[in-house]
C-alpha cells in the first residue's frame, strides 16, 4: 500500500539525488523540511506582487521597478527586496511543496514569502513544478544583513494532505501524548475546552513565567544573520511583564511570547502553526510556523513536551488574561518515520527552550 503525507529527511535527500531538487545542500535537511538558501541575486523592489498563470516571476520582475542590491548594504526595515533562491526545482508529478520562514527569521520580525512561476499564491510549490524559486523579504522591526547561502525560509514537501481531522486527533490524543501541562501531566482530548473542530488544538499564553516575553517596538540598530549569541536582548527588545493578572498588548508592537501548553510532536507526526480564527481577536500569532517531528519528543520518547514560542503582531490594543487563546496548531501524518529526529538530533538552537526564546543571534540572559 503506498504511503501519503509529508516526506521525511531520507526521502529529501533522495529528492536532492534524483535531481529533482537542484544546487541543495545536506545540512540543509532537517527531519521533516528542507532549508532554501539565498542565492547572489537581489533587487530592491517597490511593493509584493503575485504572478499570473503562464508568468514567470522573472518576467513580471522585468516589468516592475527595481534596483540591483548589494549584499554588504543592510536590508531596510519597511522595504520590499526580492531575492532569487539557490535551488531549482524539477518535482514529480505527484509531490507539491509548502514554505515557511525558519524560526530565527520569524523571531526577528523578518517577513518572508516564497513566489513560484505562473502560481498566484505566496509559499507554494505546485506538484510537478519545474522552475526558479524566489524570496520576498521583508524586514519589519529593524533592518538586517544577510549573505548568499543564508536560510531564511524552508519547504515542506508532500505526495498526500494527511492533516487530522477532528475524529483522528481525539483518537491520536487517546493513544499518544501530544500536549503537556505546566506541571508535566499529560493533557487528553477531553481537557481540551476550546476547539475549532477542524483537527487543530488551540493553545493558551503562559503569563506565569517572568518575563512573560519581548516586545520590539522598532529599533534603529542593524542585526547581522551571521553573528550567533552576539546580541543584547535589550538593544532590540523590551522585557513584557503581568500587569496585574493578565498582559497588555500593544496595537502594531511585535512580540515574542511562549504557549502555556508544552507540545510534543512522535516521529511519525509533523505539526504547523495555523492563523487564528479571527474570532478570537485581532491579531497574528505566528511567522515561522513549521514543527518538525521529533520536537518535545526526546532522544527515545521520553520527552515531556516543550513550548512553542510566538511571534505575535496585534491589529489592535489587546488584553490578554490568564490562560486565554492566543495560538492554533495541526498535526499532520509523516509519509515515514525520519532518519533524523528533532530532539536527538541536537542541532537547533531552541531544543532547550523553556519559554519565550529569543533567536539564535541573542545573548542568553
């Protein structure tokens, strides 16, 4: 019987073998998506753009205003650039690919989405897609440095939609822990009192740990990709703290803030950060949105879950009590088991994280 859903690192890099995935490198494969690098090529462009069935975005980049830009030159904040990515890809007919920002890009307020030749949606690889892949960036917070062979944004790739439904996630929760308490109990499909019914579960903001998180209210200051545990938390971001019993949240300030619940993803399960309905509020909880199996998992299951830490932007003032909703995820079926688990395989800088975690280019405090 052939197997659907989401493909795992061996099978990524027999992608990247079979010349299906062009100028791709290995350390780029994580368990369950693969990093997608910035090649040389970048332009200042004057605003996002989609292109039409039948236009390449090469072909709609001529027909725009643009500048060549240099890569020692900062990428500004408020300004659109669009950058050409290394890899080509040359898909079978029945695999199809989804984008997201990695994490350190979404905890740095940087927005980026991937254009594909001919498609009129961001952040999709149509299956069987032959062609260029390209970046538009965004800095929101502050201005940034990137280099040719930077990975802001990674892919998914699928033969199959093997997202739960409502039914598979009671019977999966019944069976294998995906959710933990503050205390380390296990929390089943039953304690789950606010759902959508769409196979998602909602998770709620952690106001009990100090600092609740970080708020950026913009910053004249230029962060470099390249330097790791360089950066003061305060030169960039300000501490949010409880006032009172719940937190405030301030109209257009982008925050970084932690989920109460702690997730914890099996090998043979992948997870993705959804948009809140807007139900629940005003607001975006999540840039970078991809959960690879393994996360919370452990070295041999026995992990007890871990965080998912939010970048969150609201459209209008917000007050947030305790416990209220402020984020939404969906779990998803492996097409197999990786080769390589989140957890065991050590390599991240956010496998230690216990709450609102700044990204990998910021000094622990």
């Amino acid at each position: 019987m052939k197997k659907f859903g989401a493909l795992p690192s061996q099978m990524l890099r027999e992608m990247m073998e079979g010349g299906f995935i062009k100028n791709a490198v290995s350390d780029g494969v994580n368990p369950g998506s693969l990093d997608l690098a910035l090649s040389e090529e970048v332009y200042r462009v004057e605003g996002v753009f989609l292109p039409e069935p039948g236009e390449t975005v090469r072909e709609l980049l001529g027909k725009i205003t643009r500048t060549p830009h240099e890569y020692a030159k900062p990428l500004e904040r408020d300004v659109t650039y669009l950058a050409r990515l290394k890899e080509i890809f040359a898909l079978p007919a029945e695999v199809y690919g989804y984008c997201n920002p990695k994490s350190s890009t979404g905890r740095n307020d940087v927005h980026v989405r991937v254009l594909t030749d001919g498609v009129s949606r961001y952040d999709v690889v149509p299956a069987g897609y032959r062609g260029e892949a390209w970046l538009v960036i965004n800095p929101k917070s502050f201005s940034i440095v990137v280099a040719p062979g930077e990975r802001l944004v990674q892919v998914r790739l699928f033969n199959g939609d093997t997202r739960f439904n409502e039914l598979e996630l009671e019977m999966t929760m019944q069976k294998e822990p995906l959710l933990f308490d503050t205390h380390g109990v296990p929390i089943g499909y039953d304690r789950l009192k606010i759902k959508d019914g769409d196979g998602s579960i909602i998770l709620r903001l952690d106001t009990e740990i100090h600092p609740v998180g970080y708020a950026c209210f913009g910053s004249d200051r230029v962060l470099d990709f390249s330097k790791k545990d360089f950066y003061a938390p305060r030169d960039f971001f300000n501490e949010v703290k409880k006032e009172h019993e719940y937190v405030r949240l301030k109209k257009g300030v982008f925050y970084i803030l932690s989920s109460r619940e702690a997730v914890r993803v099996p090998p043979y399960l992948a997870c993705e950060m959804r948009p809140m309905d807007e139900r629940s509020g005003e607001f975006r909880s999540h840039y970078a949105g991809f959960i690879d199996p393994g996360w919370g998992y452990g070295k041999d299951g026995e992990g007890k879950g871990r965080p998912l830490t939010l970048e969150v932007r609201p459209f209008e003032d917000i007050i947030v009590r305790p416990r209220q909703v402020i984020a939404k995820i969906r779990f998803e079926r492996m097409m197999d088991v990786p080769d390589m688990l989140y957890d065991a395989a050590g390599k991240s800088n956010y496998v230690a994280q216990s709450k609102a975690k700044l990204s990998k280019h910021f000094v622990s405090e």
